[in-house]
C-alpha cells in the first residue's frame, strides 16, 4: 500500500517537471529566436554585408533600417529563385519563411553600427 502512494507521488512529482520543464522551453524558444536572428545576422549576413551593417563594397546593398515586409519578400525571392542572385541564392536556401520573418525583423529594427 504505502510502495503504491510513493510511487505515485513519484509520478506526480516527475510529470511537474516534465510540465515545468515544456513551459520553460516555450519561453525559452521565444526569447532566443530573436537571438537567432541577430546570431545569422553576425555569423552569416555580415561576412558580406558588413561588421556595421552598413554596406561593405560596390556589390552588397546595405540592408539595415530597410522596411521589414520588403526585406522578408526579397528574401523569400531569393529562396524560392524568383529574384537571381547567386550569392543570396545559396545563402537563404535553406531558411524557414519563419526564420527569414525573424530576420526582415532583426535588420528592419536594426540601427547602423549595432
Ligand atoms: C556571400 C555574400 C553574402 C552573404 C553571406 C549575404 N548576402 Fe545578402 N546580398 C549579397 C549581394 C552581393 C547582394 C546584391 C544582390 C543583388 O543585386 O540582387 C545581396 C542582397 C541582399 C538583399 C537585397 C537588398 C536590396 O536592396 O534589394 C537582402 C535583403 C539581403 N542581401 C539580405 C541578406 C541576409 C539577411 C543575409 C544573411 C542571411 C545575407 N544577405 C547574406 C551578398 C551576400
């Protein structure tokens, strides 16, 4: 009797922190995929786009302060081929329209310099 009441309060006990555990990651998962963004932005976008976000050369445009749904179309032209461009071609392939969302808002409320 008493094995069966310890038992259970261990399986109560385990589903809260599954319970607590799921909750944590939501939050979690919101707040780094802002975080995201700016991580592609640094690692990947700025090798081309510039340290500054403030274009680099004659051939990459500055993108930062553009607006939000013009930078999310562009991209998702460039995923999807309808806007040619061999090097954001390859870039953006694999991104979810989710993760190019994330990133029109990361550069769309960006600042130069940051
Ligand atoms: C290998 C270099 C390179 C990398 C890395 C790169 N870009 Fe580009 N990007 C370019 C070039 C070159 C252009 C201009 C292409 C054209 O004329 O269509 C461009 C154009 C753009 C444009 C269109 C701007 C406009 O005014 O129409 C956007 C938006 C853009 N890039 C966003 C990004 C984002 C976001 C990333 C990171 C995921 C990124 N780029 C990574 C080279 C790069």
């Amino acid at each position: 009797m008493i094995e069966r009441t310890l038992s259970r309060i261990v399986v109560i006990y385990s589903l809260s922190f599954v319970m607590f555990g799921l909750s944590g990651c939501s939050v979690l998962s919101k707040k780094t995929e802002a975080e995201t963004a700016a991580n592609t932005a640094y690692y990947v976008c700025s090798g081309c786009h510039g340290p500054d976000n403030v274009r680099v050369n004659f051939m990459t445009p500055t993108i930062i302060g553009q607006k939000k749904g013009y930078l999310a179309a562009t991209l998702r032209d460039y995923r999807d081929k309808k806007r040619i461009e061999p090097l954001m071609n390859g870039v953006v392939a694999s991104l979810s329209d989710h993760e190019i969302e994330s990133l029109a808002a990361y550069y769309a409320n960006g600042k130069r310099g940051n």
